[in-house]
C-alpha cells in the first residue's frame, strides 16, 4: 500500500508541477504578449509555477479523467468534448472565485482583476476566462495530462524521482517563505 501511495504522489505531483508551470507560462504569454503589459510575477508564490493551475490540473484529471476516455454520442457526434468544456469550465470558475476570496482574506487582495471584461463578478470571474478555462480543460484532459502521464512513464526512476521531490521541496520552501513574510508584516 505504501508503495502505491508513493506512486500516486509522485504521479500527481508531476501533474500538478507541469500544470503549474504551463499555467504559469500561459499566463505570462496572455499577459505580456497578448496584452502587451509589462512583464512581473503574477503569483502568490515567487518561482516560475501558480499552484492553481496545477492544482486544477490534478482536480480536473481526478474528476473528470474517466469521463474524457468515454464516448457520448449525439446524432453519431462524440460530444464528451462539449460536456468536459462545460464542466471544467464551470469548476475552473468556481475555483478561482473561492480562490480570490481566500486570497484576499490571506493577503489582503486578489492577484487578478477581470473588470476589463463587458461581464464580470467583481472582477473576481468573468465569462472570457471561464471560457478560456474550459478549452484549457478540454486540452488538458485529452492532450497535456496523458502526455504528461507518458513523460512520467519514460523518465528513468532516479531522475523522475530527484525531479519531483526537489520540486516538492523547491515550492513548499517558496510556500513557507511567503507565508513567513506575509505573518511578519
């Protein structure tokens, strides 16, 4: 049992570090190339990652894993892919709403602002992103996590190993660094 806990760790936490720097990466290509803003961390965190991707990453593989191998077909059309794009969609959202206001309990503001968009909840969501998160889902689901699966499955035990737990160890430091700072002030 140890060794299958030990396994599912290092699995998801290889989602979840992949997903975060993609994330991370996809924000900052939204951000400074599309929108032409400065470039600056967007993080809660300091290293190249935002958990919440990652950690989306990892929920939406969970709970939605099973369903994206299944086929529900419409007039002979597959429409899995439709029915994912609306739940992701809609959990993505509903994550980074709760997100935000954890956020601005924990460090006194969220660090995203949708007011921009024509319809927006107190720049907290907006229908553009949850859009957006909805294709992210579906491309994650069916491209980016199985892919994902696949490098783990290649990558030689050793290196896998020291990858996952240095990064581990990489980004719970940041998060003890940051919380730190945060309670002093």
């Amino acid at each position: 049992m140890e060794k299958r806990f030990k396994g599912a760790f290092e699995s998801g936490f290889f989602i979840f570090l992949i997903c975060a720097v993609t994330g991370w990466l996809y924000e900052e290509f939204c951000d400074v190339v599309v929108m032409g803003h400065p470039w600056y961390n967007r993080g809660f965190l300091w290293g190249p990652y935002l958990p919440i991707y990652g950690t989306l990453g990892l929920a939406m593989w969970l709970l939605f894993g099973k369903l994206a191998k299944k086929k529900v077909f419409w007039r002979k059309l597959n429409v899995m892919p439709v029915l994912l794009f609306f739940l992701t969609a809609f959990a993505s959202t509903l994550a980074e709403l709760i997100t935000s206001y954890l956020l601005e309990a924990v460090i006194g503001h969220s660090l995203w602002n949708y007011s921009f968009y024509r319809f927006h909840f107190e720049g907290r969501i907006a229908v553009v992103p949850s859009l957006l998160f909805g294709l992210l889902g579906v491309l994650s689901l069916y491209l980016l996590i199985p892919g994902i699966l696949k490098l783990y499955e290649k990558l030689p035990k050793i290196p896998r190993t020291v990858l996952i737990y240095g990064a581990f160890l990489m980004m719970l430091t940041d998060l003890v660094i940051r919380i730190v700072g945060i309670v002093r002030g």
